[in-house]
C-alpha cells in the first residue's frame, strides 16, 4: 500500500519541480537573448552607474554641500578642479546637485510608474476577462483619459495639491495608465482564448483562480517591458512639472536644478554648466530606460523575435 502511494504523494512535488526548471530555463533564455542585445546592455549598464551614484551619493555629499548658505563655492564659478561641472547661483557645486537629484528623479520615476501600471494593469486585465459591458465602461474610461493630454492633467493635479514629491507621483501616476490598459487587455484577450483557460474554467476555477493564476502570470512579460518605457516617461514628467515650478521645492531633482537655473538667469546669461548637466542626465536616463525597455520587448515577444 504505502509502495502504491508513494508515487501519487511525488507526483505534485515532482510536477512542480518540473515546473520551476522550465521556468529557469526560461528565464535563462530570456538572459542570453538579452545580454545578446547591445543596446539593451548599453542601457542597463548606464542604468546601474547611474543607480549606483545615487544611492552612494549620501557618503560623499553632506548636508553642507547642499545648503543654500553655507556651500563651500562662489556664484557661478566655471567648471574648475573643485567644482568638476561649475557651481550654481548659491555657490554649491552642480555635479553634486545632479547626482543628489538622481535620488528623488529616479525615485518618482520608479514610484509613478509602478502605480501606473499597477491601475493600467488592473484596468486592462479586468475588462478583458469579463468583457461585456463592464469591460465596454472601462475601456470607454480609458479611452476618456486617454485623449485628454497627460501632462496638462498632471499640471492641474499638481497645482490644486500640496506640492511634495507625493503628490508629483500621484499626478504622473494617474495620468499615465491609459496606454498600459490598452496593452494588457489586448494581451488577456490573448490569453483568454487559450485551452488552458478553459480548463481552469471547466475544473470550478473561479473569477479571481483564473485571473490571478493564469491571465496575470502570462500578461506580465508586457506588463514589465511597459514598465521600463513608463518609468522614463514619469522622469520626463516630472522634470517638466519641477521646471514649471510645481515639484517640491525642498527637493533637489534635476527639473528643478533646470527651473533654478531659468529663475536665476542663466539661460540669459550663457552659465551652460548651471544647465546642461541636468538636461543631460534626464536625457540619459530616459533614454536608457526605453533601450532597456525595446529590448525586454523584443526578447519576451515571441512575434518580435522571429523579425529579427
């Protein structure tokens, strides 16, 4: 007896273990496909050094480098020994403001674009498995949102709000997820129409079994390429809405590093080194952000990798 059931009491454990290396196979798949794209590791590898300044900036900038009174420069120094990218209109050295600034840039970003794709991931998924006219509300919603301008809406967001770093990601957040909603209910109609769905359907698999356990593990490869594009999108967004002066002014973040920058007058007065760096750094980011992005599109989508 216990010879017998020795094999029905593996067969879970064994099934599962197959499961987790088809997996890891998978994922290791994923990996070479990735590394093999040279854009994709140019925009991880800027993406790393730049991650890696910010978070290692607190051991090398101090509280007085970055005070309005007591920074150690003079008004507008040129770029010299000790000050490698100049000083800004209070006498603190830009490139310690650009690197400090990657802190709360990369922060919103990240922030922005998680709740946005949180809110255009639940939308999409939601209206694509029960469709009918609750999925016809949604998408009608979305589309509403969709047509009026992000950045004129994220403008009145912020300007009725407290101005804080919160209420920027709020603003960018709920603004954003209309194209993520589109994306992922393309993809649970995809995946909706598969055999395994209806499996799961015909074994008593409930609303929530079905969308939990079987449509969100297999939208989450667009879910995570659609997360890398909106993240530089929400870095743009909030460089424009810090520049128009609606960011938090007890910040440094490199729209705002722009916005001192105008207000000073160094537009006028050709101080480049006051405003280049920081609209160098969002062009970077931004622009390693969406490689990055392009790339895990192109390595998790099947159809694109056959283009190539």
């Amino acid at each position: 007896m216990s010879a017998a059931e020795a094999p029905a009491a593996g067969a879970p454990a064994s099934r599962r273990g197959l499961a987790w290396a088809r997996r890891r196979r998978a994922l290791a798949g994923y990996a070479r496909a990735y590394a093999a794209n040279r854009g994709g590791m140019a925009g991880l590898a800027a993406l790393l050094l730049i991650a890696a300044a910010a978070l290692a900036a607190p051991l090398f900038i101090g509280p007085g480098d970055l005070s309005i009174t007591d920074a150690p420069g003079g008004r507008f120094d040129p770029p010299g020994a000790g000050a490698p990218l100049g000083t800004d209109a209070y006498g603190r050295s830009v490139l310690d403001l650009v690197v400090w600034g990657a802190r709360i840039s990369l922060t919103v970003g990240f922030l922005a674009a998680f709740v946005s794709v949180a809110l255009g991931t639940l939308v999409g998924v939601t209206a694509g498995h029960f469709g009918g006219w609750a999925g016809n509300v949604l998408m009608r919603v979305t589309d509403w949102f969709a047509v009026l301008p992000a950045l004129v809406m994220a403008v009145a967001l912020a300007a009725v709000m407290t101005r804080s770093t919160l209420t920027i990601i709020i603003a960018i957040g709920v603004t954003a997820w209309p194209a993520t909603a589109r994306v992922v209910r393309a993809q649970t109609l995809a995946v909706e129409a598969r055999p395994f769905i209806e499996r799961a359907r015909a074994l008593g698999g409930g609303h929530a079994h079905v969308m939990l356990r079987h449509v969100l593990p297999n939208v989450m490869p667009v879910v995570l390429a659609q997360t890398t594009l909106l993240v530089a999108e929400a870095i743009m967004m909030e460089a424009t809405l810090a520049f128009l002066g609606l960011g938090d002014p007890a910040t440094v973040s490199w729209g705002g590093i722009i916005q001192d920058a105008r207000t000073a007058g160094a537009i006028s007065s050709g101080i480049w080194w006051y405003m280049v760096p920081p609209g160098v750094a969002i062009a970077v980011v931004s622009l390693a952000f969406t490689m990055c992005g392009r790339t895990l599109e192109s390595v998790l989508n099947p159809r694109l990798r056959e283009r190539q």
